[in-house]
C-alpha cells in the first residue's frame, strides 16, 4: 500500500471514529441531562411532601409562576429568575421558595411552607455550599436547627426579633456559624414580608 494510500485510510479512518464519538457523547449528554432533571423533580417533590405531607398529590404537578407583574416586592426572594410557588387546593397551604444571597460561601436556597394565616409550616434547604460540620448544619438531616421556625410569623415573634440571638434577636445561631443563619432567618423573614403583601394574590391567583 502506498504512502498517500495509507494516509487516506487512516484519516477515514479517524474521520469516522470522531464522528462515532461525538454522536456517542451526544447521546450520553441527553440521556444524563434527562436523568439529572428526572432526579432533581423526585428530590424537589420529597421536599415538598416533607413539608405538606397532608398535601393534595396534585400540588406537585401545578406550579404557579411568580411573575413580577403579579406581585408586589418580589426582590424580597432575591430570586435569579421568576420562580414558582406550589398551593395546596385543599387548604390553601403553600410552598414559595426564597433566596438568601449572602450565605457563607454563596446563595441559599430554600423552600418555605406557610398556611393562609401567614404561619410558617415547615422550611427546607433546596441547596447550599456551607461548612461541612458548621454552616451545612441548616440542613434537616444534619440537625434540627431549621425546625425552630416552625409556626412563626411576623407577628411571633415581632418583627424587630427576627434575627439570631447575637444580633439581639429571637432565634438560635449555630456553634461556630453565625452568618450562615443569619442569612436564612433574613431570608424566612424576607419571605413572610412578601406574603403578607401578596396573601391575596398569591390564595386566588389562576394555575397557568
């Protein structure tokens, strides 16, 4: 075989391979992509349960956009973009998510649950990138520190309270982490402000 032959070959050859291999990458990505978001909607919709385990199973499956054109104070949940809240049918209980950007390392993500009084139900970290053993004790499986919101408003304690014990106010730090629940009880009471400005809105608002 000749020189010039060979090389020809040689680069069909490879020609063929690479193609073989970014369509194998292709496919990969999809097939990961859609396995991602299918483990994302499992874990999001555990933690919605978790915190409405009464809830009507529908709630998971019609979300409602928070657009800014409906609502009053939406930077109140510093979200990066519209978002979504989940309402009960039944009770009219719901699960509006919140932002607390000034976290120890980054953004803190939560989810907030709170019944058409204006009371907290329960709250649950979405995701975080706190101190392993410190910050990331916000998380329920870490310890119980979140659950010290339950049942809390505006009104209880006041407003002027919401804030950790340091800071003069109502709620527990965490040993050796201040900021990080400083950011979320801020963020809790971002959220409960945002409520009480849209309770209405937020109770008759259509499903899109």
């Amino acid at each position: 075989m000749s020189m010039t032959k060979s090389i020809s070959t040689n680069a069909i050859g490879l020609a063929i391979f690479a193609v073989f291999t970014a369509g194998l990458i292709s496919i990969t990505q999809v097939v990961t992509k859609e396995r991602i978001l299918e483990n994302e909607k499992l874990y999001k919709s555990r933690l919605l349960f978790e915190i409405l385990p009464d809830a009507d199973p529908v709630l998971v499956d019609n979300p409602i956009s928070l657009t800014s054109a409906r609502f009053t104070g939406l930077d109140l949940l510093s979200l990066s973009n519209p978002g979504e809240y989940y309402r009960d049918p039944k009770t009219l209980d719901m699960i509006l998510p919140v932002v607390a950007p000034n976290g120890y390392t980054e953004a803190i993500k939560l989810l907030v649950g709170i019944d058409k009084k204006g009371s907290i139900i329960d709250v649950r970290i979405i995701s975080h990138r706190e101190t392993p053993g410190l910050g990331d004790k916000i998380e329920i499986k870490k310890s119980n520190w979140i659950v010290q919101f339950q049942g809390k408003s505006l009104s209880i304690p006041s407003i002027e309270h919401w804030k950790v014990k340091k800071d003069d106010g109502y709620f527990d730090q965490l040993t050796g982490a201040t900021v990080t629940p400083r950011a979320v009880v801020g963020a809790i009471a971002n959220l409960l402000k945002f409520y009480q400005l849209n309770r209405e809105l937020l109770i008759e608002v259509e499903l899109d």
